[in-house]
C-alpha cells in the first residue's frame, strides 16, 4: 500500500459522499451525548460550536478511512 494510492481512494467522490452521510447521522447523537448538559442548559458559547465543528470530523475520518481501506484491500486481491 502506497501513501499516495491511499489518499487517492480517502479522496474519492464515492467515499466523501458515504463518509458525510455517516458523519451527518452519527456527529448529533456524539454531540448530544457529549454535550448534554450545554444544550439542555442553552449555555452555548464558541467552545461548543468549535468542539461540535471537530466532533462532526470524527466519524467522517473513520469512514473515509475505512472506506479508503476497503477499496485498497479489494484492489489487491
């Protein structure tokens, strides 16, 4: 596997598409769960919105990089 082979398929238009609507799915309920407390207490300031930000980025990373593992693992075989 070759680093750039990888961020060929990470980059792909078939493995945004899948990762955002992982990401779109799973960040609210991540979000809900590890902010609970703000959102019920509406204390939202600009630490909430940055960590929402990064927290939508977790589940996109996870997937595009599987996705990004599977296409490889298909190619060699």
């Amino acid at each position: 596997m070759t680093l750039s082979k990888f961020f060929k398929n990470f980059f792909r238009k078939e493995t945004t598409y899948r990762a955002l609507k992982v990401a779109v799915v799973v960040a609210p309920v991540l979000i809900l769960i590890n902010h609970f407390d703000t959102i019920m207490n509406r204390d939202f300031h600009s630490v909430f919105y940055i960590k929402s930000i990064i927290t939508f980025f977790v589940p996109y990373t996870v997937s595009a990089f599987s996705s990004a593992m599977a296409y490889i693992q298909s190619e060699e075989q």
